[in-house]
C-alpha cells in the first residue's frame, strides 16, 4: 500500500511538472517571460520528463550561462542522434529580447513535444534543440520603451548584450561569449535546420508573420532545392490552413509595400546567413510589431509548429541533401564569394496590406505617412529574390596562416575547422594577396570599422614559414565557411571584420633630405622603376609633392617594407 502511494505520488508530481502553465499562459495575454522564469520553468520540465535536459553551455558576457533545452528520445548526444538518423532542428529565441514572443512560444512547444501524443510522434524522427533565451544580458534589461513602436508586451528585453552588441551581427566576428557559446553548441550538433524568432517592424499590412528563407541562390542547389522547392511551401501551406496567411520579410525597394518585395540577402554576420556556410536551412520568423502580443505567441507557435511537423514528415529528404551539398561543396574547384540582386528576375506573391494615405502632421506640419486599416487591400505585387554570385574565386589546396595571428586561428577552431599545425620550419611557393585599394567605414559598425571595397592583386612569393604555423587543409564540407572568412573580397571575411589591420600600417619610413640621393640612384639603375614614375608623374599634376614624389619611389624600391599591405594568409595551389 505505502509503495502505491509513493508511486501515485511520484506520478502525479511528473504529470504536474508536464501540465504546468508557461509564464506566458498565467499572464494576461500580454506578457513575457523574464531569463530567471523561462530557464525555471525549463528545469521543472526537465524534472518530469526523461526526454527533456537543460544544460549549461557556456558563459555569457554578462557573466550568466548560455542554456540548452534538448528534447529527444533515446539520446541526448550528437553522434547517437547523427546514427539514429534523426535531423536535429535547433531553435534559437531571445537574440533580441525585445522580440520575445519566441521565448514564451517555444516553452508551450516543448511542453507539447513531451505530453502531446501528436507532437511526441515528432521525436521519432527528431532532436529539438532549444535556445531558451541567447542574449541574457539584453533580457535582464527588461523595460516598455526601448522598441518605440511596438504593440507590447508589458516589458521586454533590450537589443543589445552585456558589451552593447547586437548578436545577430557577431557570427563570424565572435566578439561575445555570447555567441563563441552559441557556435560552438551548433556545430557540435550540426543542425539540420535552423530557426531563429524575431519581431519585424517598418510599413503595416495584415500579416501577423513574415519570414526569412536563406537566401536559395547562396546555398549548395543540392540543399536549396528542397528548402525552396518542398520545405518552405509547405510552411506557406500550413500557415494559411492555420489561418494565418505569411509573406516573406517585407523588405521593399520603395517606401510602400505596393512597391514590391527584394529577398533579404543575408551574409554570414547573420545567424540564418552563418549556418548557409555549413549547408543547413536557416529560417527566421519575423512576427509584426503594431500586432499584440498574443497574435505574435500565436502566430511564432504555430508556424515553429508547422516546422517540426515538415522537418519531421520530410526528414530523410532533409538529411540527405545536406549530405549531397557537403560532398558537393568538398568536390567543387572555386566557390563565389558575393552576391549581388538579378533585377531581370521577378516575380510575384499575394499581398496583403493596408491604404497608405497622407495627412499633415501634428508635430512638424508636413504631410506624414499611415496606414489606413479600415482600408485593406489584397493584390499580386513584384517579388524579386534571385540573386548571383560573384567574385568567383579559385580554392586553394591550402590555406597557410602564421601563428601571429591567433584570434583568426582560435575562430576557425570554434567554428570545428580543421587545421595542420606546421612540425618545422619550411619553406613554402605561396600565393599572396597584395592589398591595392580598400575603403573603411568613418563609423563604428558593431565595435569594428569595417571595410568595403576591397581589391586585391594575386602575387606569387617563395616565402619561410615556421613551426606552429597553421595550414587549414580543403576539400572538406567546411569549405564554403573557410573561404567566408579567409578570403578578404568576402563580404563578412576577417580581413572586412578588422582582424589584420596591423599590415595596413607601413612601420618604417624614410628621411627626404636623405632619401634623395637614394632616389636619384634607384631611378639611374632600375629602368622599370623609371617608366613607372614617369607614368605616375603624368597622371598626378594636381596632388604632386616633393614628398609624394619620394614617396612613390621609396614604395616601389627594395627598401621598403615587403609586407606592407600584403594580406597575411597564403594559398597553396597545388
């Protein structure tokens, strides 16, 4: 008899622990949970159920953990889930707490995977992998006004972290713990299938959501044919039959919707546009801003919904794309590293809007912008979202990088790429990029000041490397990230990010008085050098200088610096 009770008791206590209403469900309807509730919540579901743990991952720069939420069944690890066969989706909320709706959605999907009959059949085919809240920093700063317009909920989170970073610019640069945690938790389950949730605003219309498919032109055609040919229409597909008709991320060449849609091309700062480099789908779900609250929850619940029901339904197609994209990637020859809008291409996708109308404003007396929703209108508009690539670019066999530069070396580690520390000093016939032109931001950009613009000269060099230097090896499905961030036209390369700006600073100089005999000799005895300044001195009649005309000559000499703007990471051709 007692042992019945205990067993009663312990049966009940589970199911309690399973039934409990989220944060969000005691609430009014407009109302989010705080770090400290949501990751509570998590540890008592985790506490009645053998398929859910929470698990610390890492630090964030406010000094808190980054969590974990993995659901399954069987297994908790990777590798287990990699030969189970089973796609793992992970779901990403909170990079920017005043978007929340994420949070509170995913804490009632997790607690359906473990108690719903329908959503516990998802697991035999998935690992779910939740974020309950990424930037911890941020949603400690909880407020009502720091996102002036929008429809709640009561209080919510701040867009940037502890150090004052937006984390969904740092997925190649890793200047927060943030996100080298985040990192390292993806690729060390190398999701299948990414989801990241958000809240948009800009122009009114009627859709609750929007989103944001991976750019299809960016991604291996081996993956991109089943995300936009199968996986993404059958969101569309489940939304509308949920009531809640989507459209793409409202991003306009015009300032009406009526105007058109262009894709959103996003590089890999983003995370959607990072996780492209390893061959996984990204989605993010922009729900809009001048909504409530509860139809943002309502419409991110179903529509994450909607997506492990597909990833689930679809899974082997899933995993066996990316497998093709990944071999694809290690077999292809040279790899774009740009991209830019085909105007020519465009399309269509029935829209759903409000009349924009003008009236005087109350504040400045000039006429001013509204949506009139009493006035809805539905119509077939442009869509472009085609996109090629540019700035093909050859692959190395090898990548060379001097132990100089670690903080490059330490990211492509976290990033699980694979390198070959040299055993002795060696020489090497090398490729290296002479740095001709590059053009940098006058304002701080995410803590850089990035660079644009860039354009190379290609030159081969016999060159002594040493012990402890790095070679990062190619024909691997790491490839594509490597070249990202290795290659400095690529738009979120290292170079962009700042990372070898020590080469763009000549170190030594020279005296003119004295340097003009050097240069009266160097000009005698090098006829090529002569040419050249002669040349140069044609073109140049309004900017010449005595000191610009040394300057030209000493640049072009054997004495000056050899690696002066000369990029640091050789290739290796063959």
């Amino acid at each position: 008899m007692r042992l019945s009770i205990i067993l009663l008791v312990f049966v009940l206590s589970n199911f309690t622990s399973l039934a409990q209403p989220t944060p969000y469900e005691k609430g009014n309807g407009n109302q989010s949970s705080s770090y400290a509730e949501a990751i509570a919540w998590y540890q008592q579901l985790a506490k009645g159920s053998a398929r859910v743990r929470i698990d610390s991952v890492g630090r964030t720069d406010i000094g808190k953990p980054l969590h974990q939420v993995v659901i399954s069944t069987g297994t908790f690890d990777p590798a287990a889930a990699r030969k189970a066969g089973k796609a793992v989706v992970l779901i990403n909320n909170g990079i920017h707490p005043g978007e929340p709706e994420g949070v509170d959605a995913s804490m009632r999907l997790a607690r359906d995977l473990v108690r719903d009959p329908h959503m516990q059949r998802l697991l035999q085919q998935l690992v779910v992998v939740i974020v309950p809240v990424y930037n911890v920093g941020g949603a400690l700063m909880r407020n009502s006004f720091t996102r002036a317009n929008q429809n709640g909920p009561e209080q919510y989170g701040f867009r940037g972290n502890a150090r004052n970073l937006d984390l969904n610019r740092d997925f190649v640069k890793l200047d927060s713990e943030n996100s080298r945690a985040l990192v390292q938790l993806y690729r060390r389950w190398d999701a299948d299938l990414y989801l990241e949730t958000h809240t948009t605003n800009g122009a009114d219309y009627q859709h609750v959501m929007t989103l944001i498919e991976t750019q299809k032109d960016k991604l291996r055609p081996e993956i991109s044919a089943w995300m936009h040919g199968s996986f993404t229409p059958a969101l569309y597909a489940g939304m509308e039959k949920a009531g809640m008709p989507m459209c793409p991320y409202v991003n306009t060449p015009g300032e009406l919707p009526e105007s058109g849609l262009q894709g959103f091309l996003e590089t890999p700062r983003y995370g959607s546009g990072y996780v492209a480099t390893f061959h996984t789908p990204g989605f993010v779900l922009e729900t809009h801003m001048l909504k409530s609250f509860k139809q943002r929850y309502d419409a991110t619940y179903n529509l994450l919904r909607i997506a492990l029901e597909q990833a689930a339904a679809q899974h082997q197609a899933l995993l066996a794309a990316r497998a093709a994209a990944k071999n694809a990637c290690a077999q292809s020859e040279q790899m774009a590293l740009n991209w830019k809008m085909e105007p020519s291409k465009v399309d269509s996708f029935y829209f759903r809007g409000y009349a924009a109308r003008y009236k005087k404003s109350e504040v400045h007396g000039h006429d001013r912008l509204y949506y009139d929703r009493s006035a809805p209108w539905e119509a077939n508009i442009p869509y472009q979202n085609t996109f090629v690539g540019i700035d093909s670019t050859v692959k190395p066999r090898f990548y060379l990088i001097p132990q100089a530069w670690r903080e490059v070396i330490e990211r492509l580690a976290i990033n699980g790429v694979k390198m070959l520390p040299l055993e002795r000093d060696s020489m090497f016939n090398v490729e290296r990029y002479l740095i001709e032109e590059y053009k940098t931001s006058n304002r701080v950009y995410e803590g850089h000041f990035y660079h644009n613009h860039v354009r190379l000269v290609p030159l081969r060099q016999q060159r002594q490397y040493y012990r402890g230097d790095v070679l990062v090896p190619l024909g691997r499905a790491t490839d594509r990230f490597v070249m990202e961030v290795l290659e400095p036209v690529a738009v979120d390369s290292y170079f962009r990010w700042n990372f070898f700006d020590s080469v763009l600073q000549r170190k030594e100089y020279f005296s003119s008085y004295v340097f003009e005999d050097t240069a009266a000799e160097l000009l005698r005895n090098d006829p090529e050098l002569r040419a050249a300044y002669e040349d140069w001195k044609s073109t140049q009649a309004a900017d010449r200088s005595p000191w610009n005309d040394l300057y030209f000559i000493y640049s072009r000499s054997p004495l000056a610096e050899p690696d002066f703007m000369m990029y640091p990471v050789a290739r290796i051709l063959n």
